[in-house]
C-alpha cells in the first residue's frame, strides 16, 4: 500500500476514533463526574453521609472497574442495541467506552476530591454555605487541576479501549489496524496507525499536563517548587 | 451575646466514648473580647464548634445574639436554611486560614457574599472595603500562596467580616505565626472590636494571647471551665489560676517567717501612687519590697507588689486597712509562723 492509498482510510478512521472518544469523554464527564463527588459526600464524615448510598454506589463502581473492557464490549450489546440502534460501527462503541470509563473516572474524582482540604468544607459551612456551595465553591475549584489530571487518564485509557473496539467491528483506528495491518499483512500500514496512535496519547497527555499546570499555577505547591528552582 | 447552658459534646468512635465538653456555661458580652485558654485536648474547639453548631453539642444550649441555635433544624454538615442564615452572622477565622487556593484574595473575600446572593457589584466594592480595612488593599488580586501567614489571616479575617457580623470566632488565629505577627494580627482584633462593636470570642493555648487582647478569659480542663471572669477580677482574685498565669510571681521571695508578707494589686491609675512611701510615712513601719512587676494586660496597666511588714497579721491590720482604702487589692500571704489569712 502506498502514502496514498493509506490517507483516507486514516483520515476517516481518525475522525471516527475521535469521535468515539469524544463522546465517550463527554458522557463520562456527565456521569462519571457527579458520582465521584457522591462518593465523597455520602463517605462517613461527608456532608450528605449515607452508609447505603456510599456502600452501594461504591460496589457499582468497583463492578464495572474490574470487568475486563472485552468482556464488557460483548456483554453491553442489547443495551448497545436499544441506545444507539445498532452494534456495530463507532456509534456503537461508544457506548461499551462510556460504561467502562464512567466508574473508572469516578474513582479517580472521588481521591481528587477527597484531596481537598477538609478545612475548606468547614469554612464554606461556617459562612454558611449549603453541600452545594460547598461542592461549588470548594470542592470543585480546588480539585480542578486534579480533576483535569484525571480526565487526560481517562481520555488516554479510552483511546486505547477504542482501539480495542475497534478489533470487534467498532470502527476506528483500532478496525483499521486489524482489517489491513493484522488480516492483510499491511506492515507498514499497521506501524502508521500505531505510530498515530502513540501520537495521539502523547499530545492528549501533553494538553492535559499543560492545562493542569496553568490552573495550579497559583502560587500552590507548583509555583513553590518553581520559586525554589529559580532561587 | 453568646450564652453556652449546659453545653456537652460527647463524640462515640465505635465502644469508646469521648467527653469533649462537660457541662459548659459560657457567658460572652457584647463587644468584649473574650478568650478561653487550656492546654491541647481540654475541648477548647469543640466548644468553639458548638457556638456555630460545625459541631452539635450532644446537650445543652446555644443562643446568639438572642438566637437559640440548638433549637434550629439541621444537623452539623447539613444546616437547615434558618442554621445557615444564623451563621452567616457569625464570623469566623481558622488557625490555618482556610483560604481557596484557586481563588484570589479578593475572591476568596468575596466567597461568603456569592453565598448570601449579593451581585456582584456590590460584593466587589464590599471586598474592597474589608481588604482595606484589614490592610491588604494592595494584594487583592494575588493568590493566597503568594501571601505570608499574616496577610492570609487578614484575608481570613476580611472574609469572616464580609456578613457584617456581629460575633467573631477565633480558633487559635494567632497559633501558626510568630510572635511579630501574632502581635499585629492581635492589634487587627482588637482594633475591629474596637471600631465595629465586634464581639470577639478566641481560643489559644497562649497566656499571651489573652493577656494582649481580652476583657475576659476562662479556663478550660478536660472539658469544663474551671474559672472565668474578666481580667480585672481575675487578677483581683488570689486564688486564680489564670491571675497567676497571667501574671506569675513565682520568683519573688516569700519573706521572713515572723514578719507580714502582703501582695499588692493595683490596676489602672492607682498603679501611679507612691503608697509604699506614704504607708511607711504614715505609720512609721519598716517596708521591705519582695518583688514587684507591672504589666499591660487587656489594655490595662497591671501591677502587683509583694511586700514585708515588721511583726504579725494583728500588729498590721491598721496600715493593711489604709491600704485597701486606696482602692488597693490586698491580699495577705499565709504565713508559717503566724498562720494569718486575709
Ligand atoms: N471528631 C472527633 N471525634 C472524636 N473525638 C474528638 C473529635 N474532636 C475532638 N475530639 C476529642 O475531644 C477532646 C477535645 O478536643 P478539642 O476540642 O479539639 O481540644 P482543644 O481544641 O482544646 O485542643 C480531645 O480529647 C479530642 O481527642
Ligand atoms: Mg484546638
């Protein structure tokens, strides 16, 4: 296969991959985001504590962290299904992307939340803030360049599920890779897309690390370690 | 302003169980600054905690500014809207600042008026006036990071006053400055109670602090107050713990054993009256001084003498009169010999 034959199917499998991952992300976000916080609040000492709430929520979570991504990829087909009306192509794996990166964010929500000084919450309550005011005002903002932090993992380990979806008929740079890299021999097809792929997460990786770094860039802990280095 | 009835916080971890406050009454008045000093675990926060319900007290109550607010609904992390209302009118300051890192000293200002719902208009010029009067004026826009430990708790202090409250509480404000510091951020205190009436309730586990600032102190161990009062009678009362902490004298001699060892208390303008010439003028006897000092305490200057009188509780109970009738706080020291008390 020559450069030229190669670019479109890479164009459209990039655009598809994007797409997946972008959707995937947005929902995760949605959901995954709202349940981390839950976590924390109904945790005993939280504001909203709720043993039953924490307990269950939390199992959910921890089902869905540990079923493998393949596993889930076949299992979610009917309710694939009945979302998005088909199970094959990049529309369909984003749903698969969502549901499995959903608890894993969460997590990662929940520890950077509960990084927040809990100082904050008691001072928020004391000017006489609500649990909204105090996940508004406090918690939120202060766990933001965590939070941001936490989601370039999450969009990260979502490429790599999309390419993994990708191997079942999910569209994708990851279908390329298996229909001319893997099924017709391409080599060198098949290095082009892992060296996109590759790309991809490192400029993820390196956005990610930037916006983190502007938004603690307040004097916090980051700018200490700056101060100290041009000392 | 603040009244405490009865107050007991008793917190359960599993089958153990803590007795953090044990029957607290607590009376603050308007516009004084009042401070409850004790050693660390003696419940001091907890108390603190409980006069803005961040901690339910197990029973007992709570009223302030007229406001019972044991009686309102809702519990410590989740106030009901009457709870949260009353606590906008309660100010309060941490030992470490609590200030949002993300926001800027400004915002951070501003936080408590965002809650209240005030535009933001007015909470910008609201902001600006408080940076002003805690003079910070100039590091409205710096981030909390960039700040020393004293300007953050100026910010603290400017974002407790921003619902114009009339109470102030202080847990250990001054606790994690240096002395330079605490010093100024004591004279802010002071200075806002002064200015705007503010009543200002603190906690420390620094005689200092007390002694710099307040109009009244209690004493706290093991979860009750074991004396209170305002410095004046404090110092005015021999047995007290806080007078002597406040003011030791440990290192003045005790005096000879047949003679008549009194301790002098003066405050105010008296402390300016030479009375140890005019009683040895006045009675002819021999005046041997012990041991003196003079400080500010609450603003006041304070002194306290220890003298010797030639013979025996009886033979001086007329100069000992004379003295008390210059307004003198006089209290007779149990002696060996002649067992006599005042
Ligand atoms: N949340 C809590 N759970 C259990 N015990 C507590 C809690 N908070 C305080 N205590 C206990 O209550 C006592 C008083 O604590 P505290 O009010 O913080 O004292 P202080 O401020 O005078 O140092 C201590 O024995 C402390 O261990
Ligand atoms: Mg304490």
């Amino acid at each position: 296969m020559t450069w030229d034959d190669m670019q479109p199917l890479l164009w459209t499998a990039t655009q598809e991959t994007f797409q997946m991952v972008g959707i995937a992300t947005l929902v995760t976000l949605l959901l995954g985001l709202p349940l981390g916080v839950l976590l924390v609040l109904t945790d005993q000492g939280g504001p909203l504590r709720n043993r039953v709430v924490n307990k269950v929520v939390g199992a959910i979570v921890n089902v869905g962290r540990s079923l493998p991504f393949v596993i889930l990829l076949v299992a979610l087909i009917p309710f694939t299904r009945w979302v998005v009306g088909t199970s094959i192509g990049w529309q369909a794996a984003t749903v698969p992307l969502a549901v499995g990166a959903i608890p894993f964010y969460a997590r990662l929500v929940e520890s950077a939340v509960r990084g927040v000084d809990r100082g904050l919450v008691e001072a928020v309550h004391a000017m006489g803030g609500s649990t909204w005011s105090v996940v508004r005002k406090a918690l939120l903002p202060e766990a933001l360049p965590a939070l941001v932090s936490a989601l370039t993992t999450t969009v990260i380990a979502l490429i790599g599920y999309s390419a993994m979806a990708g191997t079942v008929g999910g569209g994708g740079l990851g279908n390329l890779a298996i229909t001319y890299g893997y099924m017709r021999f391409e080599t060198n097809f098949m290095i082009v897309i892992v060296i996109e792929l590759v790309l991809l997460v490192a400029a993820v990786q390196l956005v990610g690390d930037l916006a983190g770094r502007r938004l603690s860039h307040r004097g916090g802990p980051a700018s200490l370690l700056a101060r100290l280095r041009r000392a | 302003m603040i009244t405490t009835k009865g107050l007991t916080k008793v917190y359960r971890a599993g089958d153990r169980q803590v007795t953090a406050l044990d029957g607290v009454d607590l009376h603050v008045r308007e516009g004084e600054v009042y401070g409850v000093v004790g050693t660390s675990g003696a419940g001091k926060s907890t108390l603190i905690r409980c006069v803005n319900m961040l901690e339910r007290p197990s029973s007992g109550t709570v009223t302030v500014d007229g406001l019972d607010l044991t009686a309102l609904p809702g519990g410590e992390h989740r106030a009901g809207r009457e709870l949260r209302e009353a606590r906008r009118r309660i100010g309060m300051v941490f030992q470490h600042f609590n200030l949002l890192s993300s926001r800027t000293v400004q915002q951070n200002v501003e936080l408590p008026l965002e809650i209240t719902g005030l535009d933001r208009h007015a909470r910008r010029r609201k902001a600006a006036e408080l940076l002003d009067l805690v003079g910070l004026a100039d590091k409205a826009r710096s981030y909390p990071g960039q700040l020393s430990g004293g300007q953050k708790q100026r910010v603290g202090i400017a974002r407790a006053l921003a619902g114009d409250p009339k109470v102030l509480l202080s847990d250990e404000a001054t606790s994690a400055l240096d002395p330079e510091t605490t010093r100024s951020i004591l004279r802010l205190l002071r200075d806002l109670n002064q200015q705007l009436g503010l009543t200002v309730l603190l906690i420390t586990h620094e005689m200092d602090v007390i002694k710099t600032v307040c109009d009244s102190a209690a004493l706290m161990r093991g979860g009750r107050i074991v004396e209170s009062g305002t410095l004046t009678d404090l110092l005015a009362d021999e047995r007290s713990e806080l007078a002597r902490e406040l003011f030791p004298l440990s290192e003045f001699g005790t005096g000879r054993p047949d003679a008549t060892v009194l301790e002098i208390t003066f405050q105010g303008d008296s402390s300016g009256r030479p009375f140890v010439s005019q009683l040895a003028r006045t009675y002819q006897i021999d005046v041997n001084i012990l041991g003196a000092a003079v400080e500010t305490v609450g603003g006041k200057l304070v002194g306290r003498m220890r003298v010797e009188l030639s013979g025996s509780h009886r033979d001086n109970v007329v100069p000992i009169g004379y003295l008390r009738e210059q307004g003198l706080q006089v209290d007779v020291l149990t002696n060996t010999v002649n067992g006599a008390v005042a």
